[in-house]
C-alpha cells in the first residue's frame, strides 16, 4: 500500500459525496497509519480507504465491514 498525502483527501471526499449522494460524508487522517484514511458518516466510522500505487497506477480502495446485527430482520 502507499501512503495517501493529505491533499488528496478532499479531492476522495468529494468524490464519496457526490457518488453517493450523501454531503455526510467525511474522511479523517489516521494517526498512526499512513496507507488508509477513515470514513465517518454522520459522525460514525464506517470503512476505510486504502491507497494503491502499483506499477504507477494508483488506485483506492474502499473497505467498509458490515455487522451482521446491523442488517434489517426482514426485508
């Protein structure tokens, strides 16, 4: 993985906000990590984006887990 620079943060926020719609969306810098930042929305971790430079194309990846108990019972 790569390091994301910080100037690259907003330009993935505003990415995530007009892809889905949702101005709640924000990204944080980690403290200790320099490969991935959070993704909060309202106020609420949700996943992170990770940065990957391979062979010169840089990508992002976006992970985000989903508990079990957070689904819907029935839909």
């Amino acid at each position: 993985m790569a390091v994301i620079d910080p100037v690259e943060v907003p330009r993935l926020q505003s990415y995530l906000q007009q892809t889905f719609g949702v101005k709640d969306i924000a990204l944080k810098m980690r403290e200790k990590a320099t490969d991935s930042v959070e993704v909060i929305l309202n106020g609420e971790f949700i996943g992170l984006i990770y940065k990957d430079d391979e062979d010169g194309e840089i990508s992002y990846n976006f992970n985000m887990a989903i508990l079990d108990i957070d689904l819907p019972a029935t839909i």
